[in-house]
C-alpha cells in the first residue's frame, strides 16, 4: 500500500475547509500536502500528514494524522478524508482522520510510555512509566475548536496541535515550568510529541492529567444564572445558585497561577513606546472592526479615549507571562482547588507572539469578560426584557467584583488599582468579541455590544 504526495493534497484540499480549527476557510489558498512520519504499517498503515495552505499573505502549516484503510469503515464515516488511488496497484485507499480512530490511537500513547523516535517525530516522557495510563481505547472530544484532544480512560488527555508552528508550544512550556515548581492550579503534563523539521523543533501533542470528576467553570456558572432567572423575584446573592464564592475562589487562584508564572519566567516592563505601539494596535483593530461591524460606530470615540488613558499612564507597567486566552471554559473546579488549562494562547498569533510578556491585567480583563458572556447568553434564547438585562448586570456585576476581590486577595495587583488597563483590555477584547460575533453567531453580537457602551462611558 501506498499512496503519492500529490492525492493526498488533493483530498486535503476540500477536506480541510470542513474542519472546525482551519483558519482558512475565507481565504483564498492552494494546499501541498507532505508525509512527516510513518507511526504504523500493520495492521493499518498510519502516517503523520502535514498540509502547507499558502495564501497571498503567507502560509500555515496543519497536522493531519492519517489511517489508511482498503475498504470504507462505517463507524469512521465522520472521519473520512478521501479516496486515492493504491501507487502499488491495489484497491483504492480510503484515508481516514487517525485521531478518530480507536484502533490507531493508542500509538500516540506507547510512543510517549516508551519514548519512542520515529522518521524524526520524538515521543517524550515527563513522568515515570507507571503514572501513565493503560493503553485502552480512546475518545474523541466535540468541544475542541483550535487543537483534536483525545481523552484515555479516566486518567490522561491527549491534545494534539492542528496549526503547527517552529517552535515549543507554550502549552507545553507553561505546564512543565509550573509542574516544576509544584503549582497547585495546573494539569500535571506526562509527556508531548514534537518533531524535528526544517531544521527547527516543532510541537505537535501533549499527554497531561485528566480530571474526570472536575466541573467545567462555564457549566457552573452558567447554571448560576438559570437558577436566578427561574425565581422572578430573587437578586443575585438571593439565589440558591450564586457563583460568588467560587469567582472569589478562582480569583486567588489565577493570581496564585500569575505568581508561579512570574518565578518561572520573570518579568519586566512595557515602557511608553511599548504602551504607544499596543494603543495603536488596539486602535487598528477597532478601524477594522467598524468596517465589518457598523454598530460600533456609536462606541468608536469613548473606546478611543480609553486606548489614550492606556498609552498615557504614567511610569512603567509590569509584565510578564500570562495565560494570553483566559476564560471561564478555560478552567475546571475540581473538589479541592480551581484548576487553569490551555496556556497556549490565541492559536492565531505566532509562537513568539504568545511568548510575550504581558500586563497580567489583560487575563484578569478576559475572566470579566467570560462573565458578562455567562450573565447574558441565556437572554438569547429566552428574549430580553427590562427586568432579565437588570438582573443578568447585577449577576454580571456581582461575580465580576468577586473575582477582582480574589485576585487582589490571592497576591495580583488589584484590579481597582488598575482601572486604565483593565478598560482598555476589556475594550480591545470586547472589539474582537463584536466580530467574532458578526461572522458568526449574529444573534449573540448583543452580548459584547452591551458591554461596550458600558466601557465608552456611554449611558
């Protein structure tokens, strides 16, 4: 069995703009697939396919795992890439997504138990042999937009990379900082999957710990504010669902998590042409976003008035890393602490991008706005009235304070003290928010629109 470089581009051609995590779905683009490394030749060939999509701007590079198979597997039909042509002049190849496929999976797995190398793909080990899991079967998560994670058994939870970059992944490199300093609040990594290409380490999975009786922080407080919009009558500390306890929670712990990342990897300042390059890069972004959506024409000037203030303060602000993407989906309460996942940052940036450090204020300015996505997403469905926006604030407001209050207890700076940053992030990120919104999910542009007359000082 055999298949050649350029059917194999072909069928990725059409395949990738059907997937959730290609970012190239509007965009103009010819894709040149290329073998990286062959895992398997029994009893199903199984290969590691990289897909070159260059466009006029420039080019990314996606992982695509392959499993080759003679004949259509019913159960894999959501998988399937493409048929092409057998080069060794048997039956035709149905090429089928590898990460979806039970019987191949666990490859990732052994690799990793037994550090394997192959065709330059290294599986690495972080842990001893005996705290990994057995190799049994495996599920596919639907949540996972950027990445494929695969979960196995109760105990590990392996993401692999589908937008690949030079680079260590800063996944990797936040969780094995922190599990070196023995955070409380991260995921124990068990090992990854980087290659050597180009003459450069790429990252392409992580195996790290799975929680399996932890509770996703969306979930919770989502189901906060359904059990205080089911009681007509009730405030937000009235209701027997209130989130406010566990917002002041998680505030410590993202400030006890910022505190593990300044002793791992330091800190140093943004100085006033730093500040004026970001204020300009807030400002582009919001030119951009007026053209795609036009209701921000009635917030462009008080947003702009904040990036000032921001690009005026006065002295230097601190930064260092963060966690660059922070939002309630992002963490997970376990029965004794908050745990943070995902420290790789917006997929979109570069590697280097990501790296950067940061005003910790920028993440706290993203759980902020996670909660007016909390308090107001239910409106959506049920319809907006006078009295549903009042309390949905007053939820909004309340988790807000709680978590702001956490941070400052938990050792971060506090939030009051920092009210120039936190506007400017929350602005900048309620701008992307918008658009985000208006590509996608119109019904649900109400949502970051609200905050942002709140944020231009409108009334």
């Amino acid at each position: 069995m055999k298949v050649e470089t350029t059917e194999v581009s072909r069928v990725l051609r059409d395949w990738l703009g059907h997937q959730r995590w290609f970012a190239g779905k509007s965009r103009k683009s010819t894709v040149q697939a290329r073998l990286l490394a062959t895992l398997a030749e029994q009893p199903y060939l199984v290969q590691i396919w990289l897909a070159d999509v260059s466009y006029a701007e420039g080019m990314e590079h996606y992982q695509v795992p392959l499993v080759m198979r003679t004949e259509a597997v019913e159960q894999l039909s959501h998988a399937f890439v493409g048929s092409v042509p057998d080069a060794d002049g048997g039956p035709p190849i149905e090429l089928y997504d590898a990460l979806h496929d039970k019987e191949v999976t666990g490859l990732w797995l052994r690799g990793i138990a037994y550090e394997s190398t192959v065709d330059g793909v290294s599986f690495l080990r972080t842990v001893e042999l005996a705290e990994l899991p057995a190799c049994g079967p495996s599920l596919a998560l639907t949540a996972e937009q950027s990445n494929t994670s695969l979960v196995f058994g109760d105990d590990a939870i392996l993401k692999v990379f589908r937008r690949l970059e030079a680079g260590l992944n800063p996944d990797i490199e936040i969780h094995a900082a922190l599990g070196k300093l023995g955070g409380r609040h991260v995921a124990k990594l068990l090992g990854y999957v980087s290659a050597e290409l180009d003459s450069q380490t790429w990252s392409l999975a992580m195996l790290q710990e799975f929680m399996t009786t932890a509770s996703d922080g969306w979930q919770l407080a989502t189901s906060s504010v359904r059990d205080l919009m089911a009681e007509a009558d009730l405030h937000a500390a009235e209701a027997g669902g209130d989130f406010a306890a566990e917002a002041y929670r998680l505030g410590v712990s993202t400030a006890e998590v910022h505190a593990d990342l300044e002793e791992a990897f330091g800190t140093n300042v943004l100085d006033k042409a730093e500040l004026a390059d970001r204020t300009a890069a807030m400002n582009a972004r919001l030119t951009a976003a007026l053209i795609e959506v036009p209701e921000l024409a009635e917030v462009a000037d008080g947003l702009r008035e904040a990036y000032t203030d921001f690009s005026e303060l006065p002295g230097q602000v601190l930064a260092q890393r963060v966690h660059g993407d922070l939002h309630l989906g992002q963490v997970l309460r376990t029965a004794h602490r908050w745990v943070i996942l995902d420290f790789e940052g917006e997929p979109a940036k570069s590697i280097s991008d990501r790296q950067a450090h940061d005003s910790p204020i920028r993440d706290v300015a993203g759980m902020l706005r996670s909660f007016d996505y909390a308090a107001r997403h239910q409106l959506i469905d049920m319809g907006s009235t006078p009295q549903s926006e009042f309390r949905a604030a007053e939820w909004a407001e309340r988790n807000r304070a709680a978590f702001c209050a956490g941070y400052a207890e938990g050792g971060g700076q506090d939030p009051k003290e920092a009210a120039v940053l936190l506007r400017a992030f929350e602005a900048d990120k309620a701008v992307y928010e918008s658009v985000y919104e208006a590509r996608n999910r119109p019904n649900w542009l109400p949502i970051p629109l609200a905050s942002l007359h709140r944020l231009a000082g409108n009334p």
